[in-house]
C-alpha cells in the first residue's frame, strides 16, 4: 500500500559478475614470414610448415594426421601487405593480403582473407641495454667471447663492435644460460657461431650478406639467435639482407625495412618480418 517503506539490505548477492582475463605473450613474430611489400615467393618447390620447439627437433609432420605433433605442424601463415594474387609453393598454414586475389587452391591449408591492411613501424635501436663490455670492439678474424656474467634476458651482457667480419664464436658461462646482445655499427658480413645454452640478439645498422652456413646456431632454435635490422634514418636509403647457399640455418630476423631475398634452396627454421621478400 506504499506505507512505510525503507530499504533494506539483500542478504545475498542477486547478480554475480566474473571476469577472465587471459594473457599471451606477443612476439614481433606472428607469422613465419610478415611482408609489407612486395612478395615473390614462395617458389614452386618451397613450402612452409610450423613445429613447436618444446617438442624437440623440428622434423615434417603436416601431412600426417596420426602424428602426435600434427596440430603445431599447420601454423606456417603468411602476412603480405600487398594485392599479390598467387603463391607458388606448398603453405601450412592462412595467409593475408591487402587488396590481393588469393583464391582457395590444394596448396593452400589454412584460412585466405584479402582484406587485412598493415605496417610496420622502422625498427630503432633499443636505449634501455646496460653499459657495453669494453672488448672486444671490432672483429676482423676469428674472436671467441666468454660473457663475464650470465646475464638475462632483460639485462643482457652488450657489446658494441664497429665491424664484424670475421668469425664470432659466442660462449656460455659455465652450464648457465647466457644472453648476450651484439650492436654492429655497420654491415654484417660474419660467421656467427652461437652455442649451446647462449641466447644473442644482434642489432645491426648497415646491410647483411652472408652464406646460410655463416648462421651457426648450433641448438637450431630460432629464438636464440635473433637479427634486428635497423632502419636506416633517411626513408630513401635502401637496406638488404642477402643470404645466399650453402647451408640450412636457424635464426629470425626483425628488418622492417630491408629487401630480403633467399637465393638458393635452404631449409631456415625461424620467422622473418621483412619489407620485401623474393
């Protein structure tokens, strides 16, 4: 009747709300290969396939059903942010153009979407490494380099070098794991040789030309050798990394702003970002 009326508490909640957040780490590396220009690959005998790393060695499963590791075999996507309109070459896994005509077609597993615009911003040197070592500072001939500490992921033992084109053998400390990051001030021409239980990130502001045997990381796990290309100041001036036979090799390469080409047949285990591929 509307007569003494009062609000009262609810001695139990009505309504209940809960929120699920899930995190995932983010990589540069979405995709096997992310292009923001030009692609003119794959060739008629390549393809690109996926394996999870936890599972030990990378070996060819993504025709087999049966196999335990099928589901990580099907994941090699490419990203390409031009209207390209085929890709030769057998892919594992979705590609995405921008304005491109991909069509459905046997070499092609996964997902096609033509409307997926991108880009990638210049790559800049990193600002937040500690000190650098104060040797070695150019290597001309064959260097071995034992880090004094173990270092970590985020605070890495950094070297400076204004040359690299001798051979570089990188050293764990003891059985520890090591991280160890490399900024060469100019083009990367070396052998690099990364042994086991050593982490390294090489940064490098000039072009890289290099043999696939050159890229020695001897536990073929791509994210322990990692190349970041830095873009060059000017838009204008071109940047290359050029990797030519022989030799299969296990790395991944950050160069937003470098044409990319792959001559021969090598095997490479990791991912690229790149702005053309051929």
């Amino acid at each position: 009747d509307g007569v003494a009326k009062a609000i009262v508490a609810v001695p139990n909640p009505q309504i209940t709300r809960r929120i699920e957040q899930i995190n995932a780490p983010v990589t540069p590396f979405e995709a096997a290969i992310k292009c923001t220009g030009s692609f003119y690959g794959l060739g008629s005998a390549a393809q690109i396939d996926s394996y999870n790393s936890k599972n030990g060695a990378y070996y060819f499963a993504a025709n087999n059903p049966a196999d335990p590791h099928f589901s990580d075999s099907r994941s090699g996507s490419v990203e390409i942010g031009t209207p390209i309109a085929t890709v030769n070459g057998m892919l594992y896994g979705n590609i995405s153009t921008n304005g491109g005509t991909v069509r459905p077609s046997p070499y092609i597993t996964g997902t096609i979407d033509n409307n997926v615009p991108f880009t990638c911003p210049p790559f800049v040197m990193p600002t937040n490494l500690p000190p650098p070592q104060p040797a070695p500072t150019s290597v001309t001939s064959t260097t071995t380099i034992t880090p004094p500490v173990a270092g970590t992921a985020v605070v890495p033992t950094y070297y400076v070098l204004s040359q690299l084109s001798g051979k570089l053998i990188i050293n764990a400390v003891g059985a520890a794991q090591t991280y160890v990051a490399i900024h060469v001030t100019n083009d990367m021409t070396a052998h690099i040789d990364v042994k086991p239980n050593v982490h390294v990130k090489i940064f490098f502001d000039g072009n890289m030309d290099v043999k696939g045997r050159d890229i020695e990381n001897e536990t073929n796990l791509a994210a322990n050798l990692q190349y970041y290309a830095i873009s060059p100041a000017s838009p204008g001036t071109t940047q290359f990394i050029h990797i030519d036979p022989p030799g299969d090799f296990a790395a991944t390469f950050y160069a937003p702003s470098a044409d990319v080409v792959l001559h021969g047949n090598p095997d490479l285990i990791g991912a690229m970002v790149c702005k053309t591929f051929y």
